[in-house]
C-alpha cells in the first residue's frame, strides 16, 4: 500500500500547488491523506474549499486547532466520513477523530489527535488513541496517526508509544518539516512534521510583514497568506501487508501556479 500524506494546505496557493502535483499522479497512490486546517485563508476549513480538495483526489482531511475558526463546517463534520477532526476534543463535538476507508479491496485508518503542550487545553491523546486502537484493530492493521501538535518531545512520546501498534505516526501543526523519519524498532514510520504546502517566503504560510510587526509591538494583525516561493511538503510511505512501514520518505518541492 503506498500513501501519500501532504503537510498542512495554507491557503490558495497550497490547494493549487496540490492540484498541479497530483494532476498526474493521483494514480501512484492508493490512499491521499490531507491536513487542511489551513487551507481557507490561513484559518480553517470551509465545506466549499472542502468539495474542491476532494475533487482533486484526496481521500481524508484531517484537522488541528483551527477546526472550529469556520462555523459553517461544523454541521459538514458530521456529514461526512471523509474529513476527521482530533480524537481528543471534548465529547459532543461535532464530527469524529478517526475513519476508516476503503478503496480496491485496501482499508486505511486514519486517526487525528492533537497535543497538549504549548497548545489549548485538552483531553490527553496518549489515553484517547489507546482506547481506540483496539476497535479499530477488529477491521484493520493499517492505522495511521497525525499528530497535530507544537512540541517535538510530545510527538517522539507518541511515535515510541504506539511503535508496533500503528503503521505510521506523522507530526502536523508546526509547518516546518523535520528532516528526521525514520522506521521504529517495531515497524511503526515515524516523522516529526511534515511540513506545509504553500508559500515557503513567508512565517508558517503568511506574509512576513504583519508576522514580523507583531512580533515587534504586540499588537492584533490581519496576516495575510503568502503567494511566494510555493512549496508543497509531505511524505510518501509504503506500508506492507502486516500494517508495516517498509519506507518512508519526505516530499519537499518547488511547484509553479
């Protein structure tokens, strides 16, 4: 099974960088899995920026802190099966932390989870995916996790923690794709963050002006999304027929739109 697994979309630019890399490629894939809690203006999702991201190919969207920045998408959580927001928010909100999907007799789990560290208040992930992992094991042995959080020491915790349980453990949030992937000893991939797909010329995908003027006064700013310098950054992962990976390998390239 190979996957592709792309860093948070930022805005315009990385929905349209996404679209040019897999115009010809949707085929190489058996599974396309998205981050795209930025992928409207920088903040959030909409259910129509949603239609068009599936439109291209993807499979799953997963989510972060940003989910609820865009009230409109909280009834389409609960509508579809295909965008996942993290595990660990508090119960009765709207929409799922994981799925699983099916395509040429192939079943994916896909589970989010977000961090506690320098992050807002929330559950615990290591007790949530732990109490998940053995249901989702009844269906499937092909099980990964984006783990949208800030702090490296939390995302290594998870990786060691779920080594031999998941397929993969992949890090989102921070947009900054870390050069450290690897396979654990028990055959779990592993990736800090894998980074974002937008404009690299800019602070975490928006423009340099206002990121860099608030950090000099402190004052509120409208952040603006970067059109520059389009990257798109991800990993590419080919798991076997044990829930294994074999490889992994990061996907960091210059795109023109």
């Amino acid at each position: 099974m190979k996957l592709l697994i792309i860093g948070d979309l930022v805005g315009e630019p990385g929905r349209e960088a996404l679209a040019k890399y897999l115009d010809n490629k949707r085929e190489l894939f058996d599974f396309i899995v998205v981050n795209g809690e930025n992928v409207a203006g920088g903040f959030g999702i909409t259910p129509k920026i949603a239609s068009k991201v599936f439109n291209l190919g993807v499979d799953v969207v997963t989510l972060g802190n940003h989910t609820w920045d865009r009230r409109e998408i909280y009834p389409y959580l609960d509508e579809t099966e295909k965008m996942i927001r993290p595990l660990n928010f508090a119960p009765g909100t709207p929409g799922k932390g994981y799925t699983i999907v099916e395509k040429n007799g192939k079943k994916l789990a896909v589970i989010n989870i977000q961090g506690k560290v320098f992050m807002p208040p929330i559950a615990c992930p290591f007790l949530a995916v732990d109490e998940l992992l053995p249901e989702i094991k009844k269906i499937t042995n092909n099980i990964i996790v984006d783990f949208h959080g800030e702090a490296t020491s939390e995302k290594q915790a998870m990786g060691w923690n779920l080594d031999g349980q998941v397929s993969l453990v992949y890090g989102t949030h921070t947009h900054t794709q870390t050069a450290d992937e690897r396979i654990l000893h028990r055959g779990t991939g592993y990736i800090t963050d894998i980074g974002m797909t937008g404009g690299h010329d800019g602070i975490l995908g928006m423009n340099k002006k206002e990121s860099i003027q608030k950090f000099k006064d402190g004052l509120p700013a409208r952040w603006s999304v970067c059109k520059e310098n389009i990257k798109i950054n991800g990993i590419i992962v080919d798991i076997n027929e044990y829930g294994r990976t074999e490889k992994i390998e990061r996907l960091n390239l210059h795109i023109s739109i």
